[in-house]
C-alpha cells in the first residue's frame, strides 16, 4: 500500500493507499531551496524533530525526494552513498532513506538492490506524506506515518519500475514474469511512463543500446513512454534492423509484434508508423500504405483511418484532396483532423462541402467546425464568403467556446478595428473552494460573453462589402 505521497485533483484529495496506479507527482511545490542531500544520519533527525509539523511550509529542510516528488538531482555521490547504505548494517530508518533516494533515480540495476528488503517488518521511523493537489498553494498538508522498511521498499520499487505489486509475493511474481529487466518491454514502458525531463532522457538513451526493444516501446508503446518521439530516428533505426518490407507487413497484419497484438495497441502502433512514414518519405511504406486505405482495411477504426488519410495526403500530394474527401465519406467520428487537413490546403475548391460540416448539427460539430476554422484563419480574407454564408444562416448556433474564439481570432485579423471587450470573459475556469453561487455566476457571465461576442462577429460579417468576391 502506498503510504507516502497523497495527490489532489481540482480540490478533491485522492488517497494514494486507494489508488495503487495513481502516479507520483512530477513536480515539487514551491519551498525554499531545500538541502537536496544530506548525511542520512542528519536528515533521519532532522525529519524526526519536524513530527508537529502539519504542511510544507515548516518541512523545507526534507528533500523532495522523501516525499517522492521527480526532481533532478546534481549529487551523484549521494546516490552511492545511499547504494552503501542499503548493503551494510545500518539501521532501518536510515535504509529506508536510502531506497527513497535511490528510487529518484529509476536505475534498473537498483531492484536486485533494494527487492530483498520488501518484506522486512523493521520500523522505518517517522516520515511525512505530503497530500499535493493540482491547484498550486504555497503550502500543502503533511500528515506522519511509521511504515516499516518493507512498506518502503515496496513503494521505491513500486516508484522505480512504474510497477503496481502491493506485497513481496507479488514483487516475486513480477519479477519472475518478466526475467531480465533490461530485455522487458513492460518494464521499460512503466519506467518511461513515470519518468519527466532529463531523467526520461536519460532512461529513454540507454534502452537505445537494444535498439529494437526501443523501438518496439517508441512504437507500441503509451505515449507518456514514447515521449516526444524522434519519428525520423525511429524511421533510420526501423530500416536498419527490420526492414521497411518488415514494417509494412506489420503495418497490414501480416506480421506482428506481441507488444501490439491487443486491440488498443495496434491504432497506437499504426499511427507513430503513419507519422514515421511523412518523416522518412519511404516508398515501401507509402505503397503499404496506400493499400491500406484502397483496400478499407482500417474500416470502423475511424481514428486510425483518419490519421492514414492525413498523412497519405502529403506523401501523396497528387491524390491528397480525393484521399481526404473519399475519407470523410466513411467517417461517422473523428472526422476533425481529416478537415483541418482539408480545410488548410484545398479551402477554396472544397469550401461547399466545409460549409455543410460547419452548418451541421451532430454531437462531433464543434470538434469538426474547430478544425475548418484552423483552416479559414490560414486562408484569410479568400475564407470570409464561406464563413459569411454559416455564421449569417439562422441554422448555426453555436455555443462552443473553442469555436467562438476562433471566430473572434478570425474577425480580430481582419480587422484591427473590431472590438471584442468580454472576449476574456468566456472561459469559466476551474476555482478551488468556489460555492455553487460562485461557479453558477461565473458560468452565467460566461453565457453572457459568449453570446456578446457571437454578436458582434454576426454584426462584421452581416457589414456591406465590396470588392469582386464580396470581401
């Protein structure tokens, strides 16, 4: 059971002992430069002497990394020190530290270090568990426990592979399941999901000495593992040890890794290739590719279909528009990528079929009258007589922030003299300990805005023009 770090959304505490998969947070509340090591001796005390302390404020000599919060630490000896610490005789408090600063670290080599201390019952002395909510405060509450060692050991490990194990059999059993850390695919994607910043890169550049591992995890697998992937380096390294031939039978099924045989995995999988495939602009997989979607292979996986048209629309430039326009046709969702594409690059000539997305009533019309919007903002005054004909027909009624603000963003760049004055007001925003009055004024007045603002951009585009397109 999690004992240590107790996170908060929009004000409601979460409880990490009830939620095993909550993961820790990634960064520290603000304090004052807190001494990131110390002797462990010292800190021990120090922490022991803070027991009346009830929030951060009066806890700022206790390292971050107590609390489990992901911060970068520039004190490599203090990392070994804490490795000594666990292997020799010190008392149980002090190694409980130890696995605290070792797990900041994500080091693979660090389970067979601390695995053996999961099921030691020693009192680990007192140690605060900061409960940190998503809405910033200066200071967050601290409450105290007595783990024991075990407990320790168990959330280090649980912090340092990304794991969920909760007892020792199950660290046993997980451990067993997998074999060689450094050859699991699991292991590597839990670590990377849990790791931020320069300690994600750093993970991220030794999983690249087995260079098919890596990218079996940049390819299959979550996106918070995959981080910002290097689409043109996956690309080089897909080619060197599979072969684009390779890639392009996993693309159609043909072949498979075990990693991306479960239904939520192979979208993701497709997907990344889809967008390596714009990066490295191989034939191979522009022919895959085009099969694909010819063939309807990815019919009712329409997220999936939606991205192969996208990209296939710019490796083929040539077929681009009928690629996009035949695509929209089967779509029954996630149109909105197929549109902004549609709408960025053949506004004009498919501006009749815009129109009748923006004028549609359905339950994805915001999302899809956002992304022709994106497109109209690009295409500037050539737009106005399509948006003309949708926001003046009385069929259109939006009420959608998003869309209204890219309405206003519209109407502002064409006209510097065009005035918005509650434009800010439309947003209702999330206030930590507001009464229902509060929140129920707050939207109110965002109803309001939204209605002003919708007014005045029909009041523009309702103006007399001139000029040969009526602009």
């Amino acid at each position: 059971m999690r004992w240590r770090v107790a996170r908060g959304m929009i004000g409601l505490t979460l409880v990490a002992a009830c939620r095993h998969d909550a993961p820790i947070s990634a960064a520290a509340p603000s304090t004052s430069a807190p001494v990131q090591a110390l002797p462990t001796d010292v800190l021990a005390d120090r922490i022991a002497a803070l027991t009346s302390c009830s929030d951060s404020c009066c806890t700022q000599e206790i390292p971050p990394w107590v609390f489990g919060h992901q911060v970068e630490l520039r004190d490599p000896g203090s990392l070994q020190k804490a490795r000594v610490t666990i292997r020799s005789s010190a008392p149980a408090r002090l190694k409980a530290l130890s696995a605290l600063r070792i797990a900041v670290e994500m080091q693979p080599d660090d389970v067979d270090l601390l695995s053996p201390l999961a099921a030691m019952q020693d009192d680990a002395g007192p140690l605060p568990i900061m409960t940190v909510s998503q809405m910033a405060q200066r200071c967050y509450p601290i409450t105290w426990s007595r783990p024991t060692l075990g407990n320790v050991a168990l959330d280090s490990l649980r912090r340092l592979t990304g794991a969920s194990f909760q007892t020792p059999d199950e660290l046993v059993a997980w451990r067993k399941a997998r074999g060689s850390l450094e050859a699991s695919f699991s292991y590597w994607e839990d670590s990377l999901r849990h790791a931020h910043g320069d300690r994600h890169d750093a993970l991220a550049a030794r999983l690249e000495s087995r260079p098919e591992l890596w990218l079996r995890v940049m390819l299959c697998g979550d996106s918070q593992a995959a981080g910002t992937l290097d689409l043109a380096k996956a690309g080089r390294v897909a080619r060197e040890i599979l072969g684009m031939q390779r890639v392009a039978r996993m693309l159609q099924g043909a072949e498979t890794w075990s990693e991306c045989t479960a239904p939520e995995r192979f979208p993701v999988f497709a997907q990344r290739v889809f967008r390596m495939a714009e990066a490295i602009q191989d034939p191979v997989l522009q022919e895959a590719m085009m099969g694909l979607w010819s063939d309807r292979k990815l019919a009712g996986k329409d997220r999936t279909e939606a991205a192969l048209a996208v990209s296939l629309s710019r490796l083929r430039p040539d077929q681009g528009r009928r690629v996009l326009a035949d695509t929209l046709d089967r779509l029954t969702s996630a149109r909105a990528p197929v549109l902004q594409e549609l709408s960025k690059r053949y506004f004009d000539v498919e501006s009749e079929r815009l129109q009748r997305f923006m004028l549609a009533a359905g339950i994805h019309d915001s999302e899809d009258r956002v992304a022709i919007l994106e497109g109209a903002l690009l295409r500037g005054d050539g737009a106005v007589p399509m948006l003309r004909n949708v926001v003046m027909n009385p069929s259109f009624d939006s009420d959608a922030e998003q869309v209204i603000e890219r309405l206003v963003a519209f109407v502002a760049a064409r006209d510097a003299g065009a005035s918005f004055p509650r434009r800010g007001e439309m947003h209702v925003g999330l206030y930590k300990n507001s009464t229902p009055e509060e929140r129920k004024g707050r939207e109110d007045q965002s109803i309001a805005a939204r209605k002003d603002c919708m007014a005045r951009v029909r009041a523009w585009f309702g103006r007399p023009r001139s000029g040969p397109r009526g602009t």
